[in-house]
C-alpha cells in the first residue's frame, strides 16, 4: 500500500466527491421532473443491485455470486444494516423535496461526526484525540449555525426537510459504525456489505412507494428524471463505489476520508449553479465550519490510530 497519495489518488478522490456532492441536485431534479422520492430511492437500489451482481458474475464468477449471496455470521448484521439504509434513503429523497440541495448536503455529511462519536464509544483503539474533538465542536458549529439560518430565513417546510436529512445522516454513520463495531461483519468483503444494503433496501423503498401511490409515476417522469435516475444508479452507487474501494485497497483509507471536506462544498456550489439557490453568508460560514470540522475529524492524532474503514464516507 502507498503510505502517501500520488496524483493519481488526489485527482480520482476530487472527482469522488465532486460526482458525491451533485447528487442531491440530481434527486431534486428527478422530483421535479415527475419522479417521487421513494420511488426513486427504489429503484435506485434495484439497478444498483443488478449491476453489483453482474460485475461480481464476469469478475469471479458463479462462486463470487454465492459468497455474495450465501448466509453466513454477517447475515443478521446485514440485514439490519438493510434496514438502516433504507431509512437513511426515505428520509434523504423525502427531505430533499422540502429543503434545499445546498443545505441538504451539509447536514447529510454531519454522519463523520456521528461515526466519530460512536466508535469513540464502541471502538477502542479509535477513541477521538484532541483534534478529532476539536473538529466535532467546529462540525457542530457548522450544523447549529445552518439550523440557525433556515429558521430565520426558510419555511416550516425547509426546517423539516433539515432535520429529515440530519437523521438520514444518523443512520448512515450506524451503518458506518456497524461495519468498525460489529464482530459479525469483520473481514466480510465490501463487496458483500454493499449487496446487504443495495438489496436489503429493495423492499423497503419500493414498498414505501407503493404504499404512497408513487408507483403509475415511472410511467409518466419526464427525461430528466431518467437521466438523473442513470446518474444516481450507474455512477454513484455502482461505478463510485467500485472506484473508493479500489481506491481503499491501495492507499490509506483515513488519508482518503480527509477529501470528504469537499463533497459539501461541490453540493452547495451545484446547488447554487444549477438550481439557482439562495446562498447566505450564514449558510457559507457554516460550510467553512463543517468543511473544517470534516478535516480536522478525518486527520490523525496519534501515530497509531487506525485508518477510516472502508467504504465508510463514500456516498450515504
């Protein structure tokens, strides 16, 4: 492994978070564009699901397809870890129709903090150092300073959708936290981890959808829906994925969570570039807050702390 990044490392991380950032904008414009949020989700995880097991069929054959598949210790994990994401994602894609994608971003990537919290408490050897602590109290900042501003400036609405997305955060960071504290789960490849919440959220989603009437709208969403669906499915959950972990097996993983500053910064700017959304003073320092905070938790400080697990802040 390479203890430092080369160019190559820093330039596909870059495009990472900047690919990570935009999607909120994506999801706002597949709603705008006639498809549901639930829905959406759905199907999201249902072609992701189908791409992950076809690219483990040509890449190792029948027998990765049944080491994927197969019941083991990690199964009951799994399928809690099922039930977390697909809440994660129906109170995203629902909080997102009320809230903005600028603000959307920053609280969804609040979940380092949480992750941070909780292996402090769960995990040992990572408990937080003083610059993991100074960068919760920077993070919090952030996030109180942003709450702060859309009660002042926003609709009921837009306050509700924040705190939907900042739960969605929770649940990603106890997925995240469940893959470091979970003895079940140790050693399973990420692969595998991927497949239980792809999978595992199918039916939650889905079901969620129907239960909303949502399901005549795939019918009838317009192309930018489509192509925004494509985006999330193809490029995010699937092919980004595939690159962080790639990236993980030859680079250290908490040198590569250090980018994840980024990933709020590209969504406020797509937000604002794309959707034309208001950006505050307020909503910019809690950006800098939050972007500082995200540096400062993902850094060491102690020589023997261990790196991020992987697969822990690529997309939620």
């Amino acid at each position: 492994m390479n203890p430092r990044l080369d160019g190559r490392a820093i330039a596909v991380m870059t495009l990472l978070c900047l690919i990570w950032g935009a999607q909120q904008v994506w999801v706002k414009l597949a709603i705008a564009d006639g498809l549901p949020p639930a829905l959406q989700a759905g199907l999201r995880s249902l072609i992701s699901t189908f791409l992950l097991l076809a690219w483990i069929g040509w890449r190792e054959g029948g027998f990765g397809l049944w080491r994927l598949i197969r019941r083991d210790r990690s199964f009951l994990p799994g399928i809690v870890m099922a039930l977390l994401f697909g809440g994660e994602f129906l109170l995203l894609y629902a909080g997102l129709s009320r809230t903005t994608a600028s603000r959307a971003v920053l609280f969804l990537y609040t979940a380092p903090f949480f992750v941070a919290l909780g292996v402090h408490f769960l995990v040992p050897e990572e408990r937080l150092g003083g610059r993991q602590v100074a960068g919760l109290v920077l993070a919090f900042a952030g996030v109180a300073i942003a709450f702060a501003d859309g009660l002042r400036h926003a609709s009921a609405g837009s306050g509700l959708g924040d705190l939907m997305v900042t739960l969605a955060a929770t649940m990603w960071a106890a997925v995240t936290v469940m893959v470091k504290a979970v003895k079940g789960l140790h050693g399973v490849p990420a692969a595998k981890v991927l497949f239980y919440q792809l999978a595992g959220s199918i039916p939650i989603l889905l079901g969620a959808a129907l239960l909303k009437g949502e399901g005549g709208a795939i019918f009838h969403a317009g192309p930018i829906a489509y192509a925004s669906l494509a985006y999330q499915s193809v490029i995010v959950a699937f092919a980004s994925y595939l690159a962080w972990f790639w990236l993980i097996g030859l680079y250290p993983a908490g040198r590569l969570a250090a980018f994840s500053f980024l990933t709020p910064l590209f969504g406020m700017l797509a937000g604002i570039v794309v959707l034309h959304e208001p950006a505050s003073v307020f909503l910019a320092l809690a950006l800098a807050s939050v972007a500082a905070g995200l540096y400062l938790v993902n850094g060491r400080s102690r020589p023997r702390r261990r790196a991020q697990a992987a697969g822990g802040y690529a997309d939620g």
